[in-house]
C-alpha cells in the first residue's frame, strides 16, 4: 500500500514510517500541519492515510479538516484518523458521507501493531475501523436512539463489532456463533435501522453511522 503519514510529533510519526515499511508498504509522503496534510493527500492520492486530528497552526482539529476537505475532491480517499481522545463528532464526520473507507483510532493503539496494521488495511479496503476504546465509550455513554432501542442484545454486540470494521466471519469467531447467526442478525438490524441498500458495504456504513450518531 501507498500510504501517507501526517502527525506533529516527530517521534511518534517516524514510528508509524518504520513500522509501516517494517510490514512491507510504502510511505509516500509525510507531513506535520493541517495545511501540509491536505497537499500531500491531494498530491499522492494514497491507498490510505494515517491522519493525526490536531495539527498545527492551531492545533484543534486541522488534521480531520484536511482529510475531510480530500475527501471531498477525492471521494472516498481511505483516512484512518488519530486522536489523543474519544470525540464522538470525530467519528461521526468522518462517516457523514456514507462512502467507508475510514477509521477512527485512539493514539495509544498505535503501539498495537498487529491492530494497527489491520485497521489500515480495512480502511484501505473500503471498511470502516474503529478503535475498541472508543466503541466502548459510546456504549456507556448513556444516549439513547429510538432506532438503536429496537435492537436486541445481540444484536447490539454484532452492530458494536461491525463499527470496529470486523468481517461477519470475524464477528461470528468473537461471539462464537456461526456465520449464518450472524447474517441473520445483520439482515434483521439492517431491517430495525430502515437500511435498505442492496449494496452490503454501504449498508455497513449506514448502520455504523446511525450507531455513532446517537443524540
């Protein structure tokens, strides 16, 4: 994979470079400001990105501006965003357009280098990867979906593994049930959620995008 890395702290990005071509792919561009993020993007046109959320100048949010300002020139630009906190708007941003191909990751599970890796490739995929701490943060948020409240137990737990970008064969090891329990559980909270795309990858995307956009 071509990849771009954009992060401010030199340390933590020469990690993510040596770690990225330690597992074979390329990085094509680095950079350490929202405005130096978003040339590079639209510049290589990577296989996927590693974006840092606050960058310099003002170190808010200029790295999720930039990838979302690519994404809009290039749609569906794969972006795998970095933030040093759960920020629920993060993620849903990034999912506004409904296309995948993202992923939202605490810093700290960089250094998780198996998890990382594979949430690049998801994301480089189309998928959308999204780090297991902060699933956990929406669950016990405490908001409430009328939508969300239709669903049962189960499968809230298989809605929860597919926003963390996880296949039906993946989600049916973690829960130990078999691959038609849990085609049968997606169809059925498509169905609870009013997603009616025939597209399977898009429909992910919405129902991932309705569990994160809880009010």
């Amino acid at each position: 994979m071509r990849i771009v890395v954009a992060e401010d702290l030199y340390l933590l990005r020469d990690g993510m470079v040596r770690l990225i071509e330690a597992c074979g792919h390329e990085v094509v561009a680095t950079a350490a400001t929202g405005p130096e993020t978003l040339d590079a993007l639209l510049t290589w046109r990577p296989d996927v990105a590693v974006v840092d959320v606050r960058m310099p100048p003002t170190q808010t949010d200029e790295g999720l501006r930039a990838a979302i300002a690519a994404r809009v020139e290039q749609p569906g630009l794969p972006v795998l965003v970095l933030s040093q906190y759960v920020e629920q708007l993060y993620a849903r941003e990034l999912l506004a357009d409904g296309t995948g191909g993202v992923g939202y990751f605490l810093k700290e599970s960089v250094f998780d280098a198996d998890q990382f890796i594979d949430a690049l490739e998801r994301v480089a995929s189309g998928g959308t990867a999204m780090d297991p701490a902060v699933i956990a943060k929406l669950l016990s948020s405490g908001s409430s979906n009328r939508r969300l409240e239709r669903l049962t137990e189960r499968e809230h737990s298989v809605l929860a593994l597919m926003a963390e970008g996880l296949s039906n064969q993946a989600i049916a090891r973690r829960l130990f049930l078999s691959d038609s329990a849990i085609s049968k559980y997606t169809t059925s909270l498509f169905g609870k959620l009013g997603i009616t795309d025939d597209d399977d990858s898009n429909r992910r995307v919405l129902a991932v995008l309705t569990y994160l956009n809880n009010p």
